[in-house]
C-alpha cells in the first residue's frame, strides 16, 4: 500500500536518477535527449498551470517558448547585449507580451479563449516567417553562444543538463507554491465554478489574467534554455504543432498533476526522438494519438492507462466500481 | 491611384477566397459550436484533389466539383462517425479536429510531395481585363463575383428558406430548437456537409492565385479565425464583412509593408476584442 513514507523514498529515488543520469547513460546523445525533455518539461508545466489548473485550454502556448528564444538570440547574437542583459529582455518582453495576449485571450472564455490563443500564436508564426529582415525567416536565427554563468561551462553536456535541471526544480517548486497560495487555489475554483467564485466576489478575470502571466513567465524560461540548448531558432518553435506537442504533454501525463506534465514531456519527446529515427511521418502519428486519446482515454494517456489496469483488476476480481473522471472533456466551456 | 485600385481588388480576392472558408466555418461554430480546426486542411486537401482531378485530364469545373464532393463526404463521414461520439463535449472536439488536421497535412505531404503546385487556371478565365491604364486578371474578377454570389445564395439560404430558419433556431437556442421538433441531427449534419464543401471547392477555387502547398491549410485557418472574431459567431454578415477586412488589410499590408504584412492583422483583433468583444455582428460573446 502506499503510505507517506513509501512516497518520499519513491520520490527520492526518482530525484537520485534524475541526478545520478549523466553517470548513468554515458553517451552525450541521451543527456541531450535528456536537456530537451527538462525543456520541454518546464514549458509543459506552464500549460498546465493554464489547463489543469485554470480549466483555459491554450492552443498557442508556443508562442512563449518561441518569442522567448528570439529575443534572447537576437539581443546577444545580433544587437550586441550581454549574456544576462539579453536574458532578462527576454523574459520580461515575453511576460510583458503574455500580460497583452491574456488581456485578449481572456475577453472570451472556453472555445473562443482556445480560438484567440490559437490565432495570436499563428500570426506571430507567420511574423517570424515573413519578418525575414529581423527574424531570418525561414533559415532562422542562429550564431548564439551558451553563456558562463558563475563559471559553469553550459557546452558541457552533463552541466548543461544539471543547469536546465535546476529551473524544472525551481519551476516545480514555484509552481507548486502558486497552486497551493490563495491565488492558485482561487484559479482553481474559477476553473470550477467561475458564476460562483463571480457571485462570491472574486475577480475572476483578474485571478485567470496574473495565472496567465505566470505562465507566460515560465514559458519564457522554457524558451530561453530552448535558444541555450539550440543556439538556434526558427519559425518550427512558434508553429501549431510546436503548441499542440506541449498540449499532447499534458493531456498524455494527466492535467491538473503537478508532476503529470514532466512525464508527459518525457513520453513525447522520446517517442518524437525515436519515431524520426525511422520514419519521417511524426505528425501523422501526433495526430493519430490526439484522435486516439479523445476517443478511447479522455482522462488522459497516464490516467488512462491505469483506470484501464484498474478496470482489468474489477474485471478478475469480478468487482465493480466506476472510477476515472474525465479531466480533458469536462465540459469547461 | 492605379496601386490603389489595384491592391484593392486583389485585397477583394483574397477576401472572397477567405469568405468561402470562414462562412463555412462561422456557421458550423455557430450552429454546433465546433471550433473545427481541420477547416483549413479540408481548403488545402479540396485543392490538391482539383488539382489531380486536372492532371488526370478533368476540366477546371469538373475539378471544383469533385474537389467539393470529395472534402463534403469527408467532412460528412468525421461528422456521423467521430465528432457525433463526442456530442457535448466542445473541448474533445476541438482536439480531435485537430488531430485530423494533422493527419491531413501530413499525408497531403506524403502523396503529393512538398513542392508548391500551381493549379492551371481555366482557359477561358486568362488573360486581364483592361479600363483605361488598368489591367486586372478576369480570374480574379471572377473569384470576387463567385464569393459575392455565394453571398447571396447564403443569405438566401439562412434568411429565405425554411432550412434556414431551422438553422437561425438551432443557433440562437439549440435546446428550444430541439423541443420545438426541430431534427437538430440531421441539420447539423447539412451544416457540416455544407461548410466542408464549401472548404474544399474554395481551395480548388484558391488554387490558381495562392497554389497549393505544404502549409496552406495553418496559412488560412487563423485567418478563418480572425475573420470569425471580428465577424461575430455564426452570422453570415459578420464573416463576409469579416473577409473583406482581412482580405483589405493583408493586400495593402503585403505591398506597402511587405514584413509587416502580419504583424498589421494583431490590429483589428485588439480593436474589436477591446471594444466590442462580440464580434462586429455578434450577438453572443464568442
């Protein structure tokens, strides 16, 4: 049975590998693989704040990870700032952005939240594409350096690694502090029960607005070690199918878990990690499982699978109870 | 002067090739409130469909035909056998839409390769039509009176006809229209059926000014997007007047500010989302 205390030593245990990995698996290639999942971690769980937690589903939350990353490689690489300077333009023109696009955004609610994130998102895209003189256009950006902070050489592989390691740490703890302080828990009940929370006189648009902030926050982190990692970026981060792969984490890992997003990163970059290896058809396949899990797993690909091992359990058992919530197609709207 | 005329036909095109795709889309979300996602795919998947149905040695209206009639069964066979599944569940929609716009992207690129290919234009529809010193394309003459046409059909349609008087209940109040014996499922699939066969005809239409390629369907989704936003949900005028918005702002955009073009389309949607966030012809919040 799970008591507290089998918890902890399973959570230490899964914090000794994340640590212990770089000694583990000694080829660069998989600590790389290991960095883009951390990444893509830290910006899945920027969705979630939004999705799991703030009931707004977001289809353009690549737009973050991707304004982020050019700034920061424009800034050093082409407009002559420093490391730390570039930075921090960075993230605070992506928060700054993210406080405009959730003024937007949230003038609606449900499908026309999804509508207007979704639309925001491809415009910046098609900026990025067509903005060739500042942005490179389809080429991209590249020329940026990883920078020395304190010392650390960030081209090392394994420090790298243990850098993009440090923010998902900080990012969880900071994330599960804003969940657990009245704010969070006040996002969660307009994500509930938004006429109630109205009629109890929260703000509600004000709670749903600084969540999106935040998010947009951690998303711009998300792309900052996005344009370390890359020292390069191109239209791909802004595109659908950048938001789509981040909302695919959270769905696959259950919405609405604090750590769900980080397994779910890991499923989906290594599936995309080994399904280019052999076929060239990853959106084919990125399709297939979005289908795949509104039909047959709406509880998402983790829950999911053990309400199914659960349902298998009944079955041998010959017991019957019903479990498993819908977390995705509540309806939210 | 003449840049002016000019651009602003072409900004007339473009806007009555986005007025195809956004009716249909407008009405399917008014009507069932399905953010149909794959919309832009079934533009894209209609064209490539012409597009073969020429080279297999069918005539230009031979091609907008089956374009349409393929992307109509297509739409049709999502419509009964996933999306009806999912009846009630707006957000499992919008994700399944879009999975399959996924797969349709995709296996576009499988079968007809990554290169952009033009779609021939008609014979009979060459050449340019000369006022004075000004010389525009008859196609795309043509192309505006289409859109303009359909305009008219539609209005016709929704505001004339019995079918849609049925379609105006089930948007204003489905759960009323359902009591008073209005057969919503069968409405909902005409709906459907209608819009993506309006999508797929309009990207056979498309192809000849903006060819087919890799990418057309996320180009003109978002614009279908804005044009619904600024438009209002579900009303005809709102995504016509929608359009031609859009189609104005992105002609004259692309040739005065050609890197610009883009960043000029975040201005109606601050505009209208700040002061009037139904929608120009809205009656409900989007």
């Amino acid at each position: 049975m799970r008591t507290p205390t089998f918890n902890w030593v399973l959570w230490l245990l899964g914090l000794a590998a994340l640590l212990a990995l770089p000694w583990l698996v000694t080829s660069e290639y998989y600590i790389n693989i290991a960095s883009q999942i951390v990444i893509a971690a830290i910006l899945a769980l920027s969705l979630n704040l939004l999705i799991g937690f703030g009931g707004m589903i977001s289809l353009g939350h690549a737009a973050y990870l991707g304004v982020s990353a050019y700034l920061a490689i424009y800034m050093t690489a082409h407009a002559g700032f420093g490391q730390l300077s570039g930075a921090l333009i960075a993230i605070g023109s992506t928060t700054a952005l993210a406080m405009l696009f959730g003024y937007l955004s949230l003038r609606a609610s449900g499908l026309g939240f999804l509508m207007i994130t979704l639309a925001l998102g491809q415009i910046l895209w098609g900026i990025a594409y067509r903005w060739a003189s500042l942005t490179g256009g389809d080429n991209g950006l590249g020329g940026m350096k990883r920078p020395h902070p304190f010392g650390l050489d960030l081209t090392h592989p394994a420090i790298f690694y243990y850098f993009v390691l440090f923010f998902l740490g900080l990012a969880l703890w900071c994330i599960a502090r804003f969940i657990q302080s009245g704010l969070g828990q006040s996002l969660q009940g307009t994500r509930d029960q938004p006429r109630r929370m109205r009629a109890l006189g929260y703000n509600v648009w004000l709670i749903q607005w600084l969540s999106f902030v935040f998010a947009g926050f951690w998303g711009a982190v998300a792309g900052l070690l996005y344009a370390y990692y890359h020292q390069f970026v191109s239209p791909q981060a802004l595109h659908l199918t950048t938001s789509a792969e981040t909302l695919l984490m959270v769905i696959a890992g259950g919405t609405g878990t604090l750590f769900g997003p980080v397994v779910g990163a890991a499923l989906v970059v290594i599936l995309k990690n080994v399904v280019s290896a052999y076929i060239t058809r990853w959106l084919i396949l990125l399709g297939a499982i979005f289908v795949a899990i509104v039909l047959f797993m709406p509880e998402g690909l983790l829950p999911g699978l053990a309400a199914w091992i659960h349902r298998l359990k009944e079955c041998l058992h010959g017991d019957k109870k019903t479990t498993g919530v819908s977390a995705i197609t509540k309806d939210r709207v | 002067m003449n840049f002016w005329i000019i651009q602003g036909l072409n900004g007339l095109a473009f806007g009555s090739l986005l007025f195809i795709l956004a009716s249909g889309f407008s009405l399917i979300f008014g009507l069932m409130r399905i953010v149909n996602l794959s919309h832009g795919a079934y533009f894209m998947l209609g064209a490539y469909v012409g597009l073969s149905a020429i080279e297999a040695g069918a005539n230009f209206w031979v091609a907008i035909l089956l374009g349409g009639i393929a992307i109509c069964v297509l739409g049709t066979l999502i419509e009964r056998f996933v999306l009806r599944r999912l009846n009630g569940q707006p957000l499992a929609q919008v994700l399944v839409t879009l999975g399959i716009a996924f797969i349709i992207a995709d296996a576009c690129v499988w079968i007809w390769t990554g290169d952009p290919r033009p779609v021939p234009m008609p014979a009979e529809l060459t050449g340019a039509f000369r006022v004075a010193q000004l010389a525009f394309p008859i196609y795309r003459l043509f192309v505006i009176g289409v859109a303009f046409a359909l305009a008219a059909a539609l209005w016709f349609l929704l505001e004339r006809s019995r079918l849609g008087a049925m379609i105006r209940a089930g948007v204003d109040d489905l759960a009323m229209a359902r009591a008073m014996g209005i057969r919503t499922s069968l409405l909902f699939s005409a709906v459907f059926c209608l819009g993506s066969a309006l999508a797929g005809a309009g990207g056979v239409l498309a192809g000849p000014i903006l060819s087919v390629y890799p990418g057309l369907d996320t180009d003109m989704l978002p614009l279908a997007l804005v044009v619904v936003i600024l438009g209002g949900v579900g009303s005809l005028l709102g995504a016509f007047v929608g359009s031609l918005i859009i189609g104005f702002i992105y002609s004259y955009g692309q040739a005065l500010f050609p890197d610009l073009a883009y960043v000029i389309l975040f201005l109606p949607m601050v505009l209208v989302l700040t002061l009037r966030p139904t929608g120009l012809f809205g009656r409900q919040a989007i």
